[in-house]
C-alpha cells in the first residue's frame, strides 16, 4: 500500500472521533450558574394512580430522585402537590412556566433543592397532562404546569409547609400548578 495513502487513512481515523464526539455533546447548558435561556421541557412518563410512600420524614438532596407525587391537605395552605415521602412542593415567582425554565441557581438550591424525577412518576390527584420536566444539570427537574419544583430545606417531616410565602416569592403549589392559598 501506498505510505501517503496509509497517512490518509490515519489521520481520517484519529479525526472522526473527535468529530464525532463533539457532535453530541453539547446540551446548551452553559456554565457560571446561570440558568438556560430555554430549556428543553418533556412529559415524564406516569404510571397509574398511585398513593405516595408512607414516612420518610425530612428532605433530602437534589440527587435524591422522586417517583411520586400527590395532592394533599396540608394544615394552613389547602390542599397541595406533595412527593413520594410526604414533603410539600413548591415554586418559585421568578420561574418560568412556557417555556419551562428554572431561576434557582447556585446557593438557593441549598434552601430550595429542586424536584428531581426520573423517567417515570407516580401520581394521584394530580393531572397528568400538567407534569413535565425541564433539564438542570444533566438531570430532570418536575414541572408542574411548566412551573419547575422545589423542596424547602425548612420542611423537616411530612405535612409541613414552612417555606410558604417566603420572600414572598415562594408558594406551595396547588394540584392546578397555581399557588397555595394558604399563609402556611
């Protein structure tokens, strides 16, 4: 074989993983902690109607992955969107609901972790049709009525609802994706 020809083959063959790796890779999430100008949004698939799991009292990280939600009567705010261990759910003024797209970035997600789900979510009293899901850091965060969800890191058991009304920019979420109208 012919030695220019074999440095052509070499060389197409060290390049095209490099092509076709940079192909792939981009999701449009930049860094610097700010969040997407747009981001994707989906329906996360939802198994039939199903209680939450029982117990489970205080929050957890945002790596904890949620795989249920409910609505819920919750003393002093009415009935609410709470996940699979009890915890209220909330969502945030400075969201947005279309396109989906979180504002919580950085050390307020110390205080408010968002809802991280997988590919499947339990639910009951709370319309399918109305769940999705926005990318955050290569994970999925719930949205509910394109609004994306938080826990709040005040909440310690099942059934509280302390991060009602806070900076009075933060609201437990109704099963409709409005606000709660309770004061907590």
């Amino acid at each position: 074989m012919n030695p220019r020809r074999i440095a052509l083959l070499l060389a197409a063959g060290l390049v095209s993983p490099l092509l076709l790796g940079a192909c792939g890779s981009s999701d449009g999430s930049g860094s610097g902690g700010a969040a997407p100008a747009a981001p994707a949004a989906s329906a996360p698939t939802v198994s039939a109607p199903a209680a939450p799991a029982a117990g489970g009292g205080g929050s957890t990280g945002s790596s904890a992955v949620t795989t249920g939600v409910a609505a819920t009567a919750v003393n002093g705010v009415g009935t609410v969107v709470t996940d699979d261990r009890g915890m209220t759910l909330y969502r945030f003024d400075e969201d947005r609901p279309d396109p989906s797209r979180w504002t919580c970035s950085g050390a307020c997600t110390q205080t408010w972790l968002p809802v991280i789900v997988g590919d499947a979510v339990r639910t009951s009293g709370v319309g399918r049709s109305l769940l999705g899901t926005v990318h955050r850091d290569g994970e999925k965060q719930l949205t509910l009525a394109g609004w994306p969800l938080y826990r709040y890191s005040g909440d310690t058991a099942a059934g509280q609802a302390n991060g009602q009304g806070r900076d009075a920019r933060w609201h437990a979420v109704a099963p409709s994706g409005a606000k709660a109208a309770g004061t907590g």
